[in-house]
C-alpha cells in the first residue's frame, strides 16, 4: 500500500512538475511575441489634391496636413486640413468600423472582456488620449502596420486590413482623427490571460496583426474611386477579418464562442450569395436583412458601418464580390 501511495505521489508532482513546466514555457513564448519590438519607419503619406466628397460630389482642396501627411497641393499652404479632407476621413473611420472598438466618440472603449482569455481596450484616439502624442508617423504606423510608437505590436489592432488602405484615404484618415475634440475617459488597460497566452501560442488567437504584415513588402497602389470590380476588391480588404481571404466565412479566430461564424460572400449557389440579386446584397449591406427575411445582428455583422457607403462603393462591392472564386462554406 505505501508503494501505491509513494507511486501516486510521485505521479502527482511529475504532473504538476509538467504543467508548472509548460505554463512556463506558454508565459515566456508568449512574452516575447508580445514585446517584440519592429523596426517600422513608413513613408509620409500623401492627401489627394482634392478630396473626395462624402455626398458623393466635387470634394474640397485637400490641405496640408504637416508632418508624416503630405498633400499634392500648395507645399506652403496652412497646417490645417481642409474640411473636405476631415469629411472624408469621417466616412473612412465610419466605414471602416473604428467606433466599433475605439468608441463611437473615439475616446476609447473596452470591447472585450474575456479573462482568462483577455481583456482589450481600444484606446483613446482624441487629444485627451494617444491624439495627444502621436505624430503622423506613429498614427501610419499604428494604423497601417499595428506597431505602436513604442515599437511594440498593438494587441487586436486589424492592420492587415488597413495595411492596404490608400496613402489618400489614409491621409484623411489621420487628418479626422486628429480634428476630434478631446474625450476624458479612464480605461483599464488592455491585458491577456492564461488561457490567452496559450491561445497565442498555439496559432488559435490572432492577437497580434504585426505579426501577419510584411512591413518592407510592396504596397498595392489604391484603385480610382468609383463603381468598379477593382474599387470593390480594394474595399473588400476590410471583409477579410471576419470573412477570411477567400471570403468563404466559417468561424471567426479570436472572437467569444457565443459569435457566430462569418457568412460565405463567394457566389457558392448553396452556401454563399450565388442566388442573391443585387437587391438581396444591397438590402444585406444596408438594412441588415438577409433574402429570408433573417435579421442581421449589428454586434456581429456591422451593417450599419457599411450602410454609409456611397452608392458607388456599394456597387463596386456587389460587382467584386460576383467575380471571386466559388467555395464552400468555412474555409475562408
């Protein structure tokens, strides 16, 4: 009997030897993805000498912005942007989704509380936050590579869809950000847990775009706007989060379990939009409601965002989306 207990003793302290082990080898791994410091030094980015309108009509000279953002106007005009630029980066940052994690204020929010797993906060765009320090530099950097001024990847932050976003549009991006008033907000910091790490680890938790981003690699030159299959594409960059590159859907990594799986956008006639018309995928985009009548939940599905394109971007859409290869559902 004692041999039993002496062997069931010994076989406890190497279990617990093991997992003290490997929750070691999770925390270190895990560490030094997470303070991994990139050397990234983007280029300045150049506004459009008249941005475009978002009404849909002539746009107004775009202004210099300073620093990191160039404009292919007057190099000696005033440091402030112009309305029209500031307008535009309103429609991007509206599109796009920012309010969905920074706030629909911008002053930052908590949008996942999930411990163990994590917790993440988006930060505080206006002056009274990060707006405060952040040159052009570090706002192209944080946006377009997910690297923050500190070097360090930005947890959850989606620069592999942004990474592709046009130096003009990114331009009038920065341009609105930085004409937000200041919000006063205490927000907790963003943190990942146990269950995180070794998510992380595992390949299963894609916390860190930076990771995923070729930063010296060869950026493709945004199309001209306007109702066509290659302006489509280029705003179905932002699908691919939650859609997958082949746009066939299935679930989604990193989201709570209680999500659920991103719907099949390839003209796949059983599981995706092959039988859609084109006002079956207007009345999706913009009202949220599926051919059978389903409604589409905004926390999952940001129609809503999506309802603010011009029609021309909703049509370019439609028009991309009808040419990419057919695929089964989940494979994204």
């Amino acid at each position: 009997m004692k041999r039993v207990l002496k062997w069931a003793g010994a076989m406890v302290v190497g279990v617990v030897g093991v997992l003290v082990l490997a929750s070691a080898l999770v925390y270190f791994q895990s560490q030094s993805r997470l303070n991994r410091v990139y050397s990234v030094s983007p280029p300045p980015v150049r506004a459009a000498a008249a941005a475009p309108s978002p009404n849909g009509g002539e746009g107004l000279p775009a202004g210099r912005i300073g620093g990191g953002v160039e404009t292919d106007s007057d190099a000696n005009r005033a440091s402030a942007p112009d309305a029209g630029l500031v307008a535009w980066g309103e429609h991007i940052a509206a599109t796009r989704g920012c309010g969905d994690c920074h706030g629909a204020d911008l002053g930052g929010a908590v949008f996942a509380e999930a411990m163990p797993v994590m917790r993440l906060i988006g930060s505080n765009l206006t002056p009274g936050g990060v707006g405060a320090t952040y040159s052009d530099g570090d706002w192209v950097r944080a946006i377009r590579h997910g690297v923050g001024p500190d070097g360090k990847g930005l947890l959850f932050m989606p620069s592999y869809e942004y990474y592709y976003l046009g130096d003009e549009d990114l331009a009038a991006l920065i341009a609105y950000l930085k004409s937000r008033p200041a919000v006063t907000r205490e927000l907790p910091g963003s943190a990942v847990g146990p269950v995180g790490r070794a998510l992380l680890v595992t390949g299963k938790l894609p916390l860190l775009a930076a990771e995923m981003i070729d930063h010296d690699g060869p950026r493709p030159t945004a199309p001209p706007k306007g109702a066509t299959v290659a302006y489509g594409e280029y705003l179905a960059a932002g699908c691919t989060g939650c859609h997958g590159a082949d746009f066939s859907g299935g679930p989604i990594p990193g989201v709570p379990p209680e999500w659920p799986p991103a719907a099949n956008l390839t003209p796949d006639p059983e599981t995706g939009i092959g039988r859609w018309s084109r006002a079956d995928f207007l009345a999706a985009v913009t009202e949220g409601r599926r051919p059978d009548g389903r409604q589409l939940q905004p926390q999952f599905m940001p129609w809503p965002n999506l309802a603010r394109f011009q029609p021309d971007e909703l049509e370019a859409l439609w028009m991309y989306f009808q040419t990419v290869e057919s695929r089964p559902f989940g494979g994204r």
